[in-house]
C-alpha cells in the first residue's frame, strides 16, 4: 500500500493536536486510497448504526473530524441529507469539498470547544477521531451537550482508543448519570488489513 509506512506507522504514535494537524495535511492526497486499501470499515458501520437510531435523516448533523469527506459519504449513502463538518487540516477539508456530500464545512480543532451552538444540530458523528492527541474523551461529553433530548451522536473507539479506559469510563459515566442510552456498541472491522477493530457507539440523549 502506498505510503502505508509513512503515514499508518506515524498516526498511532503522535505526541500532540499540532503533530497530528501536520501529519493529516501531509496524507490529505492519498488519504482515502490508503483508507479503502486497508478496507476502512468504520464509515458505513457508523453510518448504518445511526440510520437504525434516528428516525428523522433530514435533521441536521455535524460530522466531527470529517477529514477528507468519507464520513460524509457514508452518512449521505445511509439517508442523512444535511450534514455539515468540521475538521482541523485545511487540506482534508478540502478534500472533503470535493465530495459534495456536505451543507457547510468547517476548521475547528477537536480539542478545543466544538464549533457549533446547542439547538444547531439534532444528531453528530465521529469516525476515526478518537485518541488522546486529537480528540479527548471530554469530547463525549460536549457532544452531547450540544444536542437536543433524543439526539443521537454515532463515534468509533478503534483498538488505541479502546485501550485508553477514559473513553469507555466517560461513557459510563454518562450512563450512570442517566444522560445517555447506549443505543449500540457493536465490536468489528475498522481497518481488516492491517488487523485494526473497533467498536461503533450510538449514545442518545436523555
């Protein structure tokens, strides 16, 4: 695969948000070739989850860390039809233009506050974002903030972020809170390639 070395080996072994900007504005021209050899998973296993939990597709939703648009495409091929994104590389976002599949697209940085109002969107998602040098697990928690009772936010944790119990222990603390309902938490293919899995959650707000 080209530039798997290059670009794979360096995105599990960054050390902050600026490192991990300047990787993904590097791999933007070979992101979704590499993605789609390695069999990204993830998008429509995302996508599919979400289009079994909301009833209404036309709501809109904030795809967080969209990166160069195959999120959007997935959730566009599920039903979703006014999707907005946000991502922190300007040449993924650019990337992501091409795809039409998006109302607005956005630079934001996951690690700071999501740019984005509470009442703006009904539903969000994010695939392939969590780690803990792009999006911490407090970021659970603003999602959710952000939506209205019965919104629904679709998020993989692939074998890295599952290895960090933060994220699994922020969701259950929103569920023992009783803010959340864990709609889905089915365990399979991210990356089958190179033998990467995760888990795809549906949390609904209370």
């Amino acid at each position: 695969m080209t530039g798997q070395g290059k670009f794979f080996d360096r995105a599990y072994d960054l050390e902050n948000a600026e490192q991990t900007r300047r990787l993904y504005d590097e791999w933007a021209a070979s992101y979704d070739e590499e993605l789609r050899a390695a069999g990204y998973a993830s998008p429509a296993r995302t996508a599919a989850a979400m289009a079994e939990a909301v009833a209404d597709k036309a709501a809109p939703l904030l795809d967080l860390g969209c990166g160069t648009g195959m999120s959007g495409e997935a959730l566009r091929a599920a039903g979703f039809t006014v999707i907005d994104g946000t991502d922190f590389s300007a040449e993924m976002l650019a990337a992501a233009e091409t795809k039409g599949v998006y109302r607005k697209l956005t630079k934001g940085d996951l690690n700071t506050p999501i740019p984005a109002r509470a009442g703006d969107y009904a539903n969000a998602a994010a695939v392939g974002v969590f780690s803990p040098t792009h999006a911490p697990p407090e970021m659970i928690d603003a999602v959710m903030a952000l939506l209205p009772p019965g919104g629904c936010f679709g998020f993989s944790l692939n074998d890295h972020a599952l290895a960090e119990p933060a994220y699994e222990e922020r969701i259950g603390a929103l569920v023992e809170a009783d803010s959340v309902e864990v709609v889905s938490d089915a365990y399979g293919d991210h990356l089958p390639q190179i033998g990467l899995k995760a888990k795809i959650y549906v949390l609904r707000k209370r």
